[in-house]
C-alpha cells in the first residue's frame, strides 16, 4: 500500500523533515490588497513580499 501525505505551506513542520519524507507541499496564495504571492516556504521571498 502507498501512503501519500500533502501539506500546504503553512504547515509547522521542519524542511528538513519535509525533504527527507518526500512530502508534497501546495502553496498558499498571499493577498494584500493587489499584490498576491504564491507561498512556497521561501522565507526571503514572503519577507521581501511582506517589506515592499
């Protein structure tokens, strides 16, 4: 049997943790006001979205 686990990118688990279990993760979309940002854990990227 094969056992698929899936989070989005809010979950709180470790990278490391995602990466040695092959977990899939789905972003999440990022809205204020016009500006959207597809959320994939890139913490330099969502700070930069977040700063400008």
């Amino acid at each position: 049997m094969r056992i698929g686990i899936v989070v989005d990118s809010a979950c709180d688990l470790p990278q490391e943790f995602i990466a040695e279990h092959n977990i899939v993760l789905l972003p999440i979309t990022v809205r204020i006001g016009e500006a959207v940002l597809a959320d994939h854990r890139d913490e330099q990227a969502t700070l930069s979205f977040l700063h400008a």
